[in-house]
C-alpha cells in the first residue's frame, strides 16, 4: 500500500499528461502510485502511456466528465492519502516529500493544499505572482501552525470559500477516510472543485502549506469561456450549502458574500454587453439586506473612485 495514491484524469491531452506523469516520477518522496484515468481521449493518450509501463496503472474509460474519472481514480487506489494532478499541470520535485513531513508532524491532517503559480504556456516563465500573492487575505484568516503550515476551519474557512479563493485539485492530498464521506459530483461539469471544497467544509478543517509546489499551466483549452454556466453553478452551489448545511447564525454571513458575488457577476455580465443577465444580478444583489447599503454606495460611484476605493 502506497502512502500516497496520485490521480490524474485526463482527456486528450496526451503530450501533457506524459509531462504530469513525469513530474511524479521525479519526485524525491518515492512512496506513491500513479493512476491515470484516461476519460475517453480520442488522441494518442492511450499509446504514449504505454511507455511508463508498470510505473503507472492505467485506465480507460467512456467519456464521462472529469468528476467521475476523479471518482474512478479513488476506487482504483491503495494510498492512505488521495493527491489529485490534472494533466495539464507540473508538480514540482519536492512536493510530496514536503507534503509527507507536514503529515508526520500532524497526523490527523485531512485535507491539505498549497500555493501554486500559473504559466501561460505561450510565455516563457510562470507569473511572478502566486495564487496567494494574489489572494492574501487566506492570510488574515489562516491560523499558523509552524512554519509554513497553517490550518483554517470553521468561520474562517467559510468565509475563505464564500470569497472566492481559488483552490486547485491539483494542491489537494486528501486522508482517504474524507472520501469516504465525500465525491465529487458527476453531475456538475464545471466548477466542480468548488462544489467539492464546500462540501468537505461541512465536516472537516483545512490545512495549507505557504510554499509553491505546483504549477498550473494555462492554455486555450482549460481556458472557460462559458463564464455564464460557471458563475451559476458557483451561485448555485453557495445557496445550497447556506441553505441545507449552514446554522442560522451563519446565513447572514453567507448572504453577505452571495450579495457580492452576484454584484460582481452583474458588473462583468454588463461589461460584456449582457445586459438583461447584468441588471438582474444586480437588482438580486441587492436584495439582500446584509450588502444593500454598500454596493448602493458602488452603484453610483464613478470609474475613477471604484479604482482607487477597491
């Protein structure tokens, strides 16, 4: 049994999925798997894995979403934790063994995630920011443990998912027992990640590592043009979990962040020229008593003032 199980789904992206594979093999932390779960790939996936042999398990299956090849890849696996890599995306060498230190210096950590920097891949360098150089404010509500180990939970991590820090599977190691709990849902082909993360909120803390071990590669074809579908099934998921999972006491604090994301929806749609999806958003939003006296104030401020004030 592997103390690691490592995931990775993929669907016609058979040159990139050989990169992720590789940059688990490079690990300096050996005590891993490798399972690849082609998701029915019509290219060359198939025939070019087959040169890791043995190193990897492999699997095909029909197309079925990238949830449900996740899903496919946990019950194919052995390791005590779960690490998902997507296969456009590179870990680097250190990764797991600095994953495995964190663990064994605490033991009962469920779910673990790390910073990480994006590469457009038709520039030549990641950008110099990383995802939490971007999104400090993990830091305001991030308790540290040591080092570079911090936990948050409960409140905290609430209003750290409702804000709209973006976690990636590929920074998640998750304890197995979680899983047994949770899957990701099939149902939902975008923003899945999302939908996971709340889920998993309901019953355990988070643990994050300040270093960046991954890098997330950006190019035309994980690049989600269909915001619209991707905004709603984000909205759709925060309404579920305030309305069947969070306590009275917390449903304004949720309603608070469903005010600004329905806000910001409005103003983007607007900016695209969605105009009847940009008012409704907006009128929406202000529906909710929690956010109605600020994003007023937004409403009928200038250009200029929204820059300097945001």
């Amino acid at each position: 049994m592997a103390f690691f199980s490592v995931v990775i789904p993929s669907y016609n992206r058979s040159g990139m999925t050989v990169d992720a594979v590789n940059s688990v093999l490079g690990q300096t932390f050996r005590d891993y798997e490798i399972i690849v779960v082609d998701d029915g790939s019509t290219d060359d996936t198939e025939e070019v894995l087959t040169e890791f042999g043995d190193l990897i398990t492999y699997h095909k299956q029909v197309n079925s979403g990238v949830a449900a090849a996740r899903n496919k890849g946990i019950a194919l696996s052995t390791g005590r934790y779960i690490c998902y890599l997507d296969s456009d995306d590179i870990w680097h060498p250190e990764k797991l063994a600095i994953y495995k230190a964190a663990i064994d210096t605490h033991p009962d950590l469920a779910f673990l995630f790390s910073d990480f920097h994006k590469h457009d891949i038709r520039l030549p360098e990641p950008y110099t920011l990383s995802n939490s150089d971007m999104f400090p404010y993990i830091y305001d509500l991030a308790k540290n443990l040591e080092g570079k180990l911090f936990t948050i939970e409960g409140e905290d991590l609430l209003r750290l998912l409702f804000k709209g820090y973006p976690l990636y599977p590929s920074t998640f190691a998750i304890r197995r027992d979680v899983h047994d709990h949770f899957r990701w849902d099939p149902g939902i082909l975008k923003s899945e990640d999302f939908n996971f993360v709340l889920k998993v909120s309901r019953k355990y803390g988070f643990s994050y590592l300040s270093q960046s071990l991954t890098t997330v590669r950006v190019h035309d074809s994980n690049k989600s043009a269909d915001f619209l579908t991707k905004n709603h099934v984000n909205l759709f998921s925060m309404k579920l979990y305030r309305d069947l999972y969070v306590k009275k006491d917390l449903r304004s604090l949720c309603n608070f962040y469903i005010s600004q994301k329905q806000f910001g929806m409005g103003k983007s749609y607007l900016r695209n020229g969605l105009m009847k999806q940009g008012l409704s958003n907006l009128v929406q939003s202000l529906l909710y008593k929690e956010n109605l006296k600020r994003l007023t104030k937004r409403i009928f401020k200038k250009p200029s003032e929204e820059g300097r004030g945001s």
